[in-house]
C-alpha cells in the first residue's frame, strides 16, 4: 500500500477502507509516515468528509494505537464526562464530586487548555500540590477508595490522537466532524468507562457554531460508542456566552467550590444537575430523573459534595486549606473593573474572543509550552438578557500585568448591548439518547 494512493482517494472523494485507515495509524504512530503527507490527508477529509464506517475504523484505529484502560477492577458502573470546549466550563470540578458524592464512581482522564478554551488539569494545578499524574494503580486504587480521581492521561494511550492533534492544530484541520468524532471518542473508549455524558457545544465559543453541527457531532459519537457497548447521553449545549461568570484557572475553582456549596451560578448549577442526574441514572443509582436530581440536592446541601472534592484534593497531594478558605488560591496581582459605556441590555457577548482574553493575561496558553498565570482572568458580573446602566460593572480583570489599550477595546468589542430587551439561549438545547438509560 502506498500512502500517496490514499490522499488521491480521499482527495477525490472516495471512502477509505478499514485496512487503509489502520495502515494509516500504524504507519503514522510507528513513524513510517510523514507529517506532510498526513497532513495532505487531514486537509482532504476536512474537504470531503468521512462517512460512518471510516469515523468508526479511525476511531477504532486510534484507540488500538496504544493502552486500552480496564477499568474491571473497579467495582460497579463506571461513568465519565467530557465536554467538547469552551469558556469558564469549570463543569469536572463541580459534576465529579457531586456524583462521586451520591455514590457513583467517576474515572476521569482530562486534558490542558489550549487556545481560548480552558482545561480541567491546570484549573486543578491551581491547587497547590495537586498531582494530576497518577499511575494506573494509583488512579484505579483512588476510584476505588473514594469513587473519584481526575488526572491527566496515564500510560500510553490513544498515541495517535497525540500526534494527530498536535498536528491538526497547525495545519487548519481541527475543525472537521469526522475528526473531532473520533479523536474524543478514541480516547473515551480508551479509558475504560462504562458510561459517559458527552456535552457537545455550539455556539460562538464552541467548535461547533450551529445546534445543527452539534448534534451531527454528538449523534456520530452516540453511534460510534454505543456500537461499541457504551451508554452514552449527549448534552447539547450553548456556548455562545461563557458558562458561569468565571474564566481562569483559580477564579474557576473558587466557582466551582461555590457550587458544591449550592451558591453558584444559575446555568452552571443547571448543568452540573442536568449532567449529573444523567450519569447516576446510568450508573444504575437513581430510578428515574426526579431520584436523581434530588440525590444531587442533598449532596450539595448536606456538604457530602464539597467533602468529596476535598477528599480528591487530599488523596492527590492538594492542600485542603485552599478549599476550605478560596480566598488562599493563587490571586492575580491587579484587579481591574471594566464598566459597561452605555446603559442598556446585554445582547451578545462573544465567548471566543473573552476566552482569548483571558488567555493573553496568563490564563490559557497559545503555544503548548506557555506557563499559565493561574490567579488571572475575568470574573463576569453580567450576562446575556441582564440590563447594565452606563457606568455599572461589566467586568472584573484580574491581572498581573498591565491591561494594554488594544486588550481593553478588544474587550468591549466583545459585547453587543442594545435598548431592546435581549433574550439568553436556553442552556440545553437538547439531549440525545435518553433510551440507553431509561431502558436500564
Ligand atoms: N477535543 C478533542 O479531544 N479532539 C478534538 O478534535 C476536538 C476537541
């Protein structure tokens, strides 16, 4: 088989076969392929697509490409959650504990921000201490023990997704249904969970700008994993505005503690609940939605929830003191309010470019090897539909470096505030795939 022969296919619009895709993985993870030839191949599927057969092989090849996770010593169902992206989605920090906390066991492998999104690891690297890599034994030993361990991914999994990210990064080629498909379902399959809610979002801070793409993208992955025996719930949900009023690191995890205690925002609460109540149902603990949603309730108002994330924290090497008190999280130098110029209603506010915001003041990175700045970023004080007077906060900027003119007009163009009344999008938008539950 040549390579070349496989670009001209696709190229042209024809599907690739199963053998063609794991030639492609193995000759691309073993080194016997080039970047430059793959990423012809990248650009040609982004143009003409891939149908579901090969989503499925490449998924498939992908997740064979290194360790597959068993999870079986672990007793009980297994649940996990992943999130396609966005601003201030703080949701691991919040969701794991909560379920952890109503008995369900959450194994979860998470990753780093990159770009305007967030990621779970350096939010809980704010932390002091806390240890994002465990070994295998250690990460299936702390399930076991209290029912809750997120860490960076352990071992060698999913190694083409590694190199196959990295490389989409750089050569355009991120944004193709086929790819992202795979690329979040490979390493879902490889990590062992027997169940997973997977929230999909659209919306302008979200790789997918349409609820229509959206739901392409989740029902590809429903497909795919429960072809391969998962239960799997898709969340399909707004990212146009950020979730929550936080975006940085430490200032999400103070969020998320606030939460726990039942003190958080309206949306983040509803997602964590929404989210959560589906994973208990799938982890065969709840009967039905009202059970589920009312085992959450008491968790948070019984404190069992904030106590699990201690529990984490602790178990992974973080000082308690900092859940205990927020105010010890790392703190940003500067704290900079930004008042709205006009009085009227928040119509829009454009999450990508508030999450590339927050980025260019330490709390993302741009390029991989970026150190994040974790005490800085941006603490929302209204939000879409909200009415500001002239002069009222929009904004707090927590910064350790001085806030430039350019990011300062860069920051008011990101909101659209207009006299009419403006109306939020709903949250959810809908879900996918309640029956792999329900049926249970
Ligand atoms: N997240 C992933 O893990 N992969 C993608 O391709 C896009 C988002």
């Amino acid at each position: 088989m040549r390579f070349v022969d496989l670009i001209v296919k696709k190229r042209n619009g024809e599907p690739l076969s199963t053998e063609e895709i794991r030639f492609w993985i193995k000759g691309y993870v073993d080194g016997a392929i080039p970047d430059y030839q793959v990423s012809a191949l990248l650009m040609a599927i982004v143009f003409q697509g891939m149908d579901a057969c090969e989503t499925a092989d490449l998924t498939m090849a992908m997740m064979h490409s290194g360790d597959v996770l068993d999870l079986s010593c672990i007793s009980g169902i297994k649940v996990d959650k992943h999130s396609t992206g966005g601003v201030g989605d703080k949701t691991s920090l919040a969701l794991g504990p909560m379920v952890a906390a109503c008995g369900a066991r959450l194994a979860k492998m998470s990753g780093r921000g990159l770009g305007h999104t967030g990621g779970t690891l350096d939010k809980l690297e704010s932390i002091r201490g806390f240890n994002c890599y465990l070994s295998r034994e250690q990460f299936i030993q702390q399930v076991n023990d209290i029912g809750l361990a997120i860490v960076g991914q352990t071992g060698n999994l999913v190694p083409a997704d590694k190199k196959l990210y990295a490389l989409r990064d750089v050569t355009g080629t991120v944004d193709s249904m086929p790819l992202i498909a795979s690329s979040i379902m490979s390493k879902k399959l490889a990590s062992g969970s027997d169940a997973m809610v997977l929230d999909v979002k659209y919306g302008s801070g979200a790789f997918m700008k349409t609820p229509e793409q959206a739901i392409a993208l989740g029902q590809e992955m429903m497909n795919i994993g429960t072809a391969l025996g998962r239960r799997v719930c898709v969340m399909i949900t707004d990212m146009d505005e950020p979730l929550g009023y936080a975006i940085g690191n430490a200032l999400e995890v103070k969020e998320a503690i606030a939460t726990l205690k039942g003190e958080g925002p309206k949306d983040f609460t509803q997602l964590c609940m929404e989210a959560g109540s589906r994973l208990l149902m799938m982890a065969g603990i709840a009967s039905d939605l009202k059970d589920a949603r009312a085992r959450l309730s008491t968790a948070v108002e019984s404190g069992t929830a904030l106590n699990k994330l201690r529990e984490m924290v602790s178990a992974q090497g973080g000082d308690v003191s900092q859940i205990d008190d927020p105010d010890l999280l790392p703190q940003a130098a500067c704290v900079t309010g930004l008042t709205a110029k006009t009085s009227g209603y928040i119509a829009h506010m454009e999450a990508v470019r508030l999450g590339t915001l927050a980025m260019q003041i330490g709390a993302g990175r741009e390029k991989q090897d970026d150190t994040i700045r974790p005490g800085t970023g941006i603490v929302l004080a209204a939000k879409v539909g909200d009415y500001v007077q002239e002069g009222q906060l929009l904004a707090q900027i927590y910064h350790d470096t001085p806030l430039t003119g350019q990011w300062i007009r860069d920051f008011y163009a990101s909101y659209r505030i207009t006299p009419e009344a403006a109306r939020r999008n709903p949250l959810i938008y809908k879900i996918l795939g309640e029956e792999t539950y329900t049926q249970t």
